[in-house]
C-alpha cells in the first residue's frame, strides 16, 4: 500500500476510509484470520442468550424487544434503521462494490 504524506505527516482518517471503500473488492482469503470465528460467537451468544431467555422467563428474547422496540414511533425508526443499515452493508455493499471495480471506476 503506498502511504500518503501531508505537511501534516500523515493521511487523513476520512482520506483512508475513501481509498478502503473505493479501491477493488478482493473476496479471496488473505492470510489473515478468518471471520467465520466471530459469526460463530455472535450466533453462538444469541442462541445461549435466547434459550436462557426462553428457559428463565426473566427476561425477553431479542425477538420480543425488537418487536417491542419497534412499536414506538421514534424508537421504531431508530430500530428499523440500524437494521437497514446493518442489511445494506452486508448484502448491498457488496453488489455496488462488485460492480463499480468490474467498471473500473
């Protein structure tokens, strides 16, 4: 990767967040750690959360606050948003991405 200088030193941060999104969407494995170890501790911690919620009845389950989140107006929309966020940046990001480095732009 070649580093930017400025009078300042080094590249900004928004600069560096521009070229990370903007350069080519390599999806082959790096020699980096894989992510699949933290998808399985994210679904793991969901499912021990949801049985201990199902089983205890001490507290609701995630589905249940969601749902109850969502009722308020405000609080709905805030919900609803992050959520649209999150399935954006997952799936659609993805598809843009693809396309605008086939384009070459």
């Amino acid at each position: 990767m070649v580093v930017k200088k400025l009078k300042s030193g080094t590249e900004f941060r928004l600069q560096k967040l521009s070229d990370a999104l903007g350069s080519p969407l390599t999806l082959e494995k790096s020699e980096a750690t894989s992510g699949l170890i933290g998808w399985c501790g994210l679904a793991l911690v969901i499912i021990v959360y949801d049985v201990y919620a199902i089983k205890s009845k001490k507290i609701e389950t995630l589905t249940r606050s969601f749902w109850r989140m969502t009722e308020n107006k405000i609080s709905g929309s805030i919900f609803t948003g992050a959520w649209l966020g999150l399935t954006f940046h997952l799936l659609i990001e993805k598809l843009i991405r693809k396309n605008l480095s086939y384009k070459g732009v």
